[in-house]
C-alpha cells in the first residue's frame, strides 16, 4: 500500500505565517510596528494561540523582536545587519553561480530558464510578494543544481530578511540597471556563456548596486 502524499496540505499556521511575513517583508508593516495579537487574530481571522505561534516563528527569521514591556515589534533594519547579509549572499552566490555553471546539463537549464521567466512575468505584473517568491525560487533552483544544499539552507534561514531588502531596493528607482536586468544577467552568463568567471563578476555587480542603495535608504531612515 502506498501512503506516500504528493502534496502535503498547508495548515491555518503555514497560511498565518506566510500572509503576516508578506505583509512585513512588503512594507504593509512598517520598522518598528507594534503587532497587536488581538488586531491580528481579527485582520487574520485565527486564534491567540495560532498568532503566537507565527510570532515566534517570524521572530526566529529576524523579521520581529520582542521587546520588554511593550511586546513585539517588526524588526529595525540597521545598515550594520545589512551589510552583514549582502556579505555573506555575496560569497555564497558566486560559489553556486560558479558551481552550477560546472554542472549544467540541459534539464538545469530548462530549470534555471522556468525559474527565471517566472520572476520576469511576476515582475511584469509588479506583484511584489510573488516578486520576491519567484526570486527566491530562482535562486533555489541555482543553489540546488549546484549541489550546495548546505549553503542554500543557510540563506533560506536569512531569506527573510534577505526578501525585506530586496523589497526595500526593489522600489528604489535611482539604479544604473533594473534588478530584473541584473538577474538576466547572471542567469545568462550560467546558461549561454556558461562563465563561471562571468557568472561571479554578475554577481557581485548586482550586489554591490543593490547593497549601495539599501545602505543610501538605511541611512536616510535612521536620520528620520
């Protein structure tokens, strides 16, 4: 007898979880929010227990703190943890991107290709939660062809607050290049050029850009 299940069901949590991270990452809730477990348990329609439960979730994902006397609160942004990620994303990225080049085969690229058309539809639709979906999608797909399990699992533990960010850079309009382009970019330098060197230099052109406008955002909003 087969009991294997091909789709496992999505809980009331998974959905609660997935709903109130869109609605941090997107900016629905601003730095520094007070999130109310009463409001929430009405805006999502679940229980107290359902609420706390996410909460700690979100709060392991860096996406909220807990404060004393005051409770929780959505997560500040400070250009110090910022540049710590865009750090990491860096070397990590450029050894899949070079990786995965090492490995093509054309099932892969049909993948990468799939992925990437994904986000670009989502792109065109400025449907900034599938956005961020899809790129976080594309980016799996990479990192598993790559056979970097270990360090996609360490990035999926900061996806969280790598999405705000992309989110945040996303809406900034003073860029050399569409991010949309950047990603193009590293994606055919994987599937046409097949240039593990090209693919790296994409990279960090992409990340550099992007870590220079959070870093010009940041700055503005701790002035403010």
């Amino acid at each position: 007898m087969d009991l294997k299940i091909d789709h496992a069901p999505i809980t009331l949590r998974e959905k609660c979880l997935e709903r109130l991270r869109d609605a941090i990452i997107t900016g629905h809730f601003a730095a520094g929010a007070r999130l109310v477990e009463r409001t929430l348990c009405e805006q999502l329609g679940v229980s107290r227990s359902v609420v706390r439960e996410v909460i700690r979730h979100l709060q392991a994902e860096g996406l909220v703190d807990v404060l004393a006397n005051k409770g929780p609160i959505v997560a500040r942004l400070d250009w110090s943890t910022a540049h710590q990620i865009y750090e990491i994303r860096l070397l990590l990225e450029q050894s899949a991107v070079a990786a995965c080049t090492g490995a093509l085969t054309d099932d892969i690229v049909a993948r990468i290709r799939g992925a990437q058309h994904a986000l670009q539809t989502a792109t065109a639709a400025r449907d900034m939660a599938q956005i961020l979906r899809t790129s976080s999608h594309l980016y799996e797909t990479i990192f598993v062809a790559a056979n970097q399990g270990i360090a996609w699992d360490i990035v999926r533990r900061l996806n969280g607050r790598i999405s705000r960010l992309r989110a945040m850079t996303l809406r900034d309009n003073r860029r050399e290049r569409s991010g949309q382009s950047r990603i193009d970019a590293i994606c055919d330098a994987i599937c046409i050029d097949r240039d593990p060197v090209l693919a790296k230099t994409r990279v960090a052109e992409h990340i550099s850009e992007v870590a220079t406008i959070a870093r010009r955002i940041l700055a503005s909003d701790a002035q403010a």
